[in-house]
C-alpha cells in the first residue's frame, strides 16, 4: 500500500511540476496519508493550495510538518465526530484504536502547549470527549505557531523546561535606567513608517559570504601599517605634533614617536612588558621598550595606536613622559532634510542578544517570553544578536540533537518572524561567532534565509557582525562579539577610580574600530583584507550596543550612547535585554552644541 501511495503522489507532484528528490520527503507524504486516512492524490492537492496560500513554499520536512499543523490536523478535527459515531455504531475494533490514536496526539499537542503556561488554580484535565463547541486553538495560545516551532521534541531528546529559568524572580523589572524617563512610555508604533538601511562607510556593506583562510602574513602586516598611518596622520594634525622619529634613534632631546602597543613576550601585558612597535616610514617596525612611570595615568592594550613623547637616548628604551591615545571620528550628519523628521513620538528601539536558551536545556522558552514582550510593547525596531544556537551549549558539544543545527536555526527564527509579524516590528538579525550553523570568521556575513516572503523581506533586516545602521536617522553601531571582556582582560591601567567599562569604549570610538585589540582573541578569526572594509567606525555612532558577558550598562562615552543590555539568558537562569528611545531624525542643535538623539534608555529582567 505505501508503494502505490508513494507512486501516486509522484505522479501527482509532476502533474504540478513540483520537484522532489528526496526520498525523506517522500516517506513523510506517505506517512502524513496513512495517518489522515489520504490517498495520495489527495493530499499533493492540499499540499498545492497550502503552499500557494503561503506565496509558493518549497516542498521540504519543515514545510511539510507547518502543512500537517495548519491543514491536516484541523481537517481531522473537522471530521471527528462523524468518526466518533460511525465507529461506535459499528463496533469494529481498528476503528476504535484509530480514534484514540487521534485522540491521544490531540492531547499531547494540547499538553505541550500547557506546558509553557502556568495552570489555572484548580484547573482539571480535559475531558476525553468532543466538545460541543469547540474552541480554536488559536485562542488558547497568543503564539501557537512560535511555540509549536519551538517544541524542544522536535531536535532534541531533553524537553524538560529549565527548573530555574521558570522559577525567576523580578521579571520585567528595570535593572539600569538611563536619561530622562519621566513622562516616558515604552511603548512603540510597530515599526511602521520607520527607516532602516545600512550606513556605508569605505565600501559597501558586506552583504554575502566570501572566501577566507587565504590571507598572508604580508598582507595582514600591511592593513595594520595602514591602520597606524591613517590614525597617525588625524593625531599628528589634532595636537600639531611637527614629526615623528624613529623608536630606535638615540636622541638627547624629547621627541614623538607613532607605533603600536605590544607586548614583548606571549603572556599577558603589563606595565613591564609594554614595547611600542614603530610605523613603516620612521622606525621600519622597529620595537623599543617603554618605561611607564613617569606618566601620570595611562591606559593600553595591545594594537592600540599611539603617538608618544618621551627622551630615547639610547635608543633602546623610551622614557615616556606624554601619551596621546587617539581622536574619535565626528558624528553622522545627514546630507538634505534628516529622515524621519516627521515623527512627533520618539521610536522604540529593543536589543537582545543570546543565547536565548537556558544552558541545561534546549528549550526556547526565553526567546518565546520575548516574542510576547514585543508583541506587547510592539517596538518599533528589534535588534538580535546571535548565537540563535550556542556553539557552548552542552547538548550542541555533545551532539545530542535530533535535528541539524540549520533545522533549529530556521526554526527560531521562523518563530521570531511568524510571532512578531502582527505588530509589524522591524527587525533586524545579527550573527555572531557562537552561531554553531554559521560561519566563524570577523567580520561575519549576514545570515542567509531563502524561504523568506516579499513582506518579511520588507521587514526583515540581515546584517553583518559588525555593521553600522541608520534607524530613523539615528546611527546604530552593533556588534555581537564580545569586545568588552576580550579587551578588559588584555588592558592595563593606572588611572586610579576610573571605569574599566567607559575607558574600553572609549578606546573603540578613538581607535575607529570595532575591535582595534591586536592579536585577537583565540576564538575570533579576524580577515584582515575584510576588516578593513568592514570592521572600521565610517563616524562615531549615536548610540553603540556592545552585548558581553560583563555586567549590564548604559553610558555616556563623549556624546556616544553605549549599552550593554547582557544576554537574555546567564547560565540557568534568566537574563536581560534593552530598550531604548530615540528622536527620530536627531535632536536640534542647543546653544550650539549637540544633543544625543538617544531619550532614554532600561535594561530589563526577561
């Protein structure tokens, strides 16, 4: 029977020229008739008015099992109570043991489903009986779609919810609020009307993947030596330094020297290893230590680009007597009328970076909390950064899911699409390093999502980790790595009661780059022919959104916004995420000086 049924949807498919090849396809067609009591003829009908209703699908398992959730299970609901009495009456015992096979799915998916909601008191189970009214399932759950995507039996074996995660205390409480947030509603428009496209610096924004691991050493020495010569020539002009020497030419008077901090060994800097390595023209390369202590207060991490003043008169060690750290780049004014200017309220902007699963399970039940916040302060723009799928979580390191690691992918962000797409929030992905389904380089190629309609195209925006966008005329700068603890770790400082947090960022806007630390992090794999397009600051942003592991913040950094708004989940337990309001089109000028377009800002318990 299996083989009469497969044949007759294969001729049936190539009746309406729809391709398949694969035998698992198939199987699940085959599998789908059997359990609705289908020929095949029939349901390659269905399956063609169910894929044109959703703008063409392609035939594949995730759209067969949609298919089976929105068409087939309300087909045999539909028919149940017929089924119900025909099978009685006649008494035949197959009959009956198919119903309660129907009987006993419904169930299940009914009990999944009350498994992500808290139980009325005294609620009882439902009655093994067809109600005379039957209640949609669209109304027991605000998100059916999301949840039933997100059911962990799906890809993996462990479907218990984290204990600690449900038992949270605090949710939706402010933890950090920022500006002036009297009279401030947090509460968006759903993204209607606002603008959001990519701010283009160098070159165009990096859009695609490409090919690396090609790179030579020669090449990644010459994006440094230009790095130190363009920031050069900007401090040179800034505090009118006439020239720069050479770090090893011996010289009885103070002189100025232009290089890059380094260490003198593996290990990690300190005020004793510190050596300046000097730019091309002066100083060939050429490394000499620096004595540290007659500068008042300092702070330095390896690749920073400084100019130095000091006495050298041996030419092997530089007396520090001045440091000048960088000079940040002037921020974005927009050529013709501001966009958005139009806009009387401010826009809500929310940021959420992952993992959006607690560690000892693979249940999304956080990313689903945070459908429903979005569904109820419908923000204008959300922003989330990966992972989407945690290289570090346990099961992934084990291999324990039952499902590819792009299968889940697809999933949570089908989840995100389809839960969100009645508030028409924009909403704007990012990748990061611990995306176990993507690419392990920086800078880091958007996402790529095929099946995606000409709506949520529309409103959907993939962008590369890092990337710079305008947001109704505001300039976001958004990176998923985690920057703050790769440099805080590296830095060493001697300015007594100052904030490791405002001296890092600052360092990033004065150093014009998304990640100026040199070398990188053992984890991160930087292309240095990309980076320079496409990791560089092309102005200082309004506001940087700087995701880590370090604890939650919002700050000031010379008229830059920067928040930190942690992860959604820490470990077991829940985490946070940010929000915040922006004047769209920016903030006229007062008494002559600028004002951040940035209103206020929260960083919240999930």
């Amino acid at each position: 029977m299996a083989a009469d049924t497969t044949e007759a949807i294969q001729t049936e498919l190539k009746t309406f020229d729809v391709k398949c090849e694969d035998e698992e396809v198939l199987d699940k067609m085959v599998e789908q008739c059997m359990s609705h009591r289908m020929k095949g003829e029939d349901i390659v009908l269905e399956w063609v008015a169910f894929s044109t209703t959703k703008g063409g699908w392609s035939l594949s398992l995730d759209s067969l099992e949609q298919f089976e959730h929105e068409v087939l299970n309300k087909r045999a609901s539909k028919f149940r109570p017929s089924m119900l009495k025909k099978d009685v009456r006649v008494g035949q015992t197959n009959s009956l043991e198919s119903l309660k096979d129907l009987i006993r799915a419904e169930e299940e998916e009914e009990d999944l489903l009350d498994s992500y909601t808290t139980p009325a008191k005294g609620s009882q189970k439902r009655a093994l009986s067809t109600p005379e009214n039957p209640q949609s399932k669209r109304s027991v759950s605000v998100l059916p779609s999301p949840r039933l995507l997100l059911s962990p039996t799906s890809f993996s074996p462990s479907a218990t919810p984290s204990q600690k995660y449900g038992s949270r205390s605090g949710r939706g409480e402010a933890v950090v609020s920022w500006g002036a947030l009297e009279g401030m509603a947090w509460a968006g428009r759903g993204g209607r009307g606002v603008t959001l496209r990519p701010l283009g610096g160098p070159e165009e924004p990096l859009t695609n993947r490409y090919r690396f691991m090609f790179q030579k050493l020669r090449d990644v020495r010459d994006v440094l030596s230009e790095r130190i010569e363009e920031l050069g020539t900007e401090l040179k002009t800034r505090f009118n330094i006439e020239e720069f020497s050479s770090v090893s030419m011996p010289a009885q008077d103070s002189v100025a020297v232009l290089g890059q901090v380094c260490c003198d060994s593996n290990g990690k800097l300190n005020a004793q290893s510190v050596v300046l390595e000097g730019e091309r023209e002066q100083s060939s390369g050429g490394r000499v230590p620096l004595q540290l202590s007659e500068l008042p207060e300092y702070s330095l991490f390896p690749g920073q680009v400084v100019v130095l003043e000091g006495l050298n008169t041996t030419g092997r060690k530089l007396v520090v007597s001045r440091l000048y750290e960088g000079v940040p780049l002037p921020f974005h004014t927009a050529e013709g009328q501001p966009e958005d200017t139009a806009a009387d309220d401010p826009l809500m902007v929310m940021v959420a970076c992952g993992p959006f699963t607690p560690s000892d399970s693979l249940n999304y039940e956080p990313l689903l909390d945070l459908i429903e916040t979005i569904n109820r302060d419908r923000p204008d723009v959300c922003v989330l950064l990966g992972p989407f799928l945690d290289s570090r979580h346990e099961q992934v390191e084990k291999g324990q899911l039952t499902a590819t690691f792009e299968e889940v992918f697809r999933k949570c962000v089908r989840s995100v699409i389809e839960g969100t797409r009645s508030v028409h929030t924009r909403l704007v992905l990012v990748p990061s390093q611990r995306d176990v389904q993507h690419l392990p380089v920086y800078p880091q190629p958007p996402f790529t999502i095929p099946d995606l309609s000409k709506d949520d195209k529309e409103r959907v925006c993939l962008v590369s980790d890092p990337c710079t966008l305008l947001i109704g005329g505001v300039v976001f700068g958004l990176t998923s790595t985690d920057i703050l603890f790769h440099m805080g770790a590296e830095e060493i400082s001697s300015a007594a009661g100052s904030d490791r947090f405002t001296r890092i960022l600052k360092h990033i806007l004065t150093q014009r780059s998304y990640y100026p630390l040199y070398p990188p992090a053992e984890e991160v794999n930087v292309d240095y022919e990309r980076f320079l397009w496409h990791a560089q600051l092309p102005c200082t942003p309004d506001v940087l959104i700087v995701p880590s592991e370090l604890r939650y913040f919002i700050k000031d950094v010379i008229g830059c916004v920067c928040i930190n708004p942690g992860r959604l989940t820490k470990g077991q337990v829940g985490g946070t995420y940010g929000r915040l309001l922006i004047q769209a089109g920016g903030i006229p000028l007062a008494e002559g000086k600028r004002q951040s377009p940035c209103l206020a800002g929260q960083v919240v318990k999930i």
